[in-house]
C-alpha cells in the first residue's frame, strides 16, 4: 500500500501529493523490507529527474538538526540515488543497474563526472565487467577534465588481451590523444 499510494497520486494528476507520499512513504517507519525501501527511493528519484514537475524542498520539521536539505528536484534525485548506491554496495539491497544509469544522468546534468567516477569506484567488483568499468571511468574522467587519467585506463582496455577493437573506447582514445601533442602517435 505505501507503494502504491505515489503512483494513485501520479495517475489522477495530482503530482505533489505524490512528491508528498513519497517523502511520508521513506521518512515514516513502516516497516518496509529493505529491497521496498529502494523500490520507492528508485521510483521517488525517478520521478523528480524526468516528470518535469518542481518539487518544493522538504519541510525543515522532518529533518534532523544540521543534516543536508536538497535545494531542487535535481539535488534530491542524486541524494536518494546516492543513498541507494550504498546500500547496494553494503548488500543492503538487490542490484539494480538502471539506478547507476539514472545517477549518470543526474550527474551529467550538472557537470558533476568526477562524482561519478568516484561513485563508479565504489561499486563492488564484479557489478561491472572490467571493461565496462573502465570504458566508463574513462569517460566520466575525460567530461570532468582529468584526460590523463582516462588515457590510462582506455589503455587497459584496449589492450590486445582486453578489448583492443572497442570502437567507443578506441574513438574516445583517439579523441583524448588528438588534444594532447604528446600522445597524438598513440591515438592514430
């Protein structure tokens, strides 16, 4: 029932008691299992990243003294992805990988790559293949301005005994060698 009770307020239109039954759904102790907690935590960011509706900040009466008030529906969707990233990491909850693809997005929002990285970092080993990790670190290394360290990790995986024929990280290397006179014969 508390899950269900944000998508009735979705479904009639009325969309900030919705935003209000998600934040009453995950402050109130209900009781919930861990993996309903993130189902409504995915849900609640969700739906603050891509329903174009301007949730107000939460009341200051249900915070704790000092603790971080999210200013807009951007700061509160990455918070609760954030909190969800950590109880994954902690076992605290089932993996879910369409939660790092909406932090991905959030933080590309707002220029924020190398806190992605940083987030990519943290995952468990095996989340992610290998590759994938670094493809990706790489990336969100290149957007934050840290290209050196992005070379070095296109170079793990491109090599002969990894990916070398990964056209998205052979581009990304070509790209990342062309800005820099020094590696410009490794990139061709």
């Amino acid at each position: 029932a508390v899950e269900l009770l944000p998508a009735l307020w979705k479904e009639s239109g009325d969309y900030q008691e919705a935003i209000a039954a998600y934040r009453r759904a995950l402050l109130s102790q209900w009781n919930l299992d861990n993996d309903c907690c993130a189902r409504i935590q995915k849900d609640f960011a969700v739906f603050l990243l891509h329903s174009g509706v301007e949730a107000s900040p939460p009341s200051l009466g249900s915070q704790i003294e000092g603790s971080y008030i999210p200013r807009n529906n951007l700061e509160e969707a990455i918070l609760l992805l954030m909190i969800l990233l950590k109880k994954f990491n902690l076992g605290k909850a089932k993996w879910d990988p369409s939660v790092f693809e909406h932090l991905t997005f959030a933080l590309s929002l707002c220029s924020q790559t190398s806190v992605l990285a940083k987030q990519l970092e943290e995952v468990m080993p095996g989340v992610f293949s290998r590759i994938e990790r670094w493809n990706t670190l790489a990336l969100s290394y290149s957007a934050a301005g840290q290209n050196s360290a992005a070379v070095n990790l296109l170079r793990k995986s491109l090599h002969k005994h990894e990916q070398p024929d990964d056209l998205v990280a052979l581009l990304l290397a070509a790209k990342l060698c062309s800005e820099e006179p020094s590696l410009a014969a490794e990139g061709s």
